[in-house]
C-alpha cells in the first residue's frame, strides 16, 4: 500500500486495457480501494477478472461522488440577497 496510486492504475490497466478512464476516475474518488485492487489482484489474472475488479471500482466511485454531491448540497451556505 505504499506504492503511489498512478502505479496501481497501471497495473490494473495492463490487466484490463482500454478502462484507463474508469481507472482515473476510480483513483481520483477511492485511491485506497485502487490501491488495494491492484494488490490483491495476481498479475496472471485474465482480463475478465480485472474488468469485474473495474467494474466494482466504479460502483464504488459512484457512492463516493454521490455521497460527495449529498454533503455538498446538505451543508451549503444559503445566499444572502
């Protein structure tokens, strides 16, 4: 886990190419999830295991946007006029 999160998307692009986009978004949202993935993943892992790896990823980026989007608008400031 000490390894940097750009690393761990690269390893996980090298499994399952053409999901670099899904892969920084992921990294951006839930880097400690990234990083773990990329470890527990073996590097012989077919591209059907990393893409259900991705897939997870992504499901756990859109919790993280939209619980972002929640607390955003749950303690915005209102508008004085």
């Amino acid at each position: 886990m000490k390894q940097p999160v750009g690393r761990s998307v690269l390893v996980l692009n090298d499994l399952a190419s053409g999901r670099l986009h899904d892969l920084n978004r992921a990294a951006r949202l839930v880097p400690y999830y990234v990083k773990a993935m990329a470890m527990s993943l073996r590097p012989d892992s077919n591209s059907e295991s990393a893409g259900y790896a991705i897939d997870y990823l992504m499901r756990l980026a859109d919790e993280a946007e939209r619980t972002e989007n929640i607390n955003l608008v749950k303690y915005k400031q209102p508008t004085v006029l």
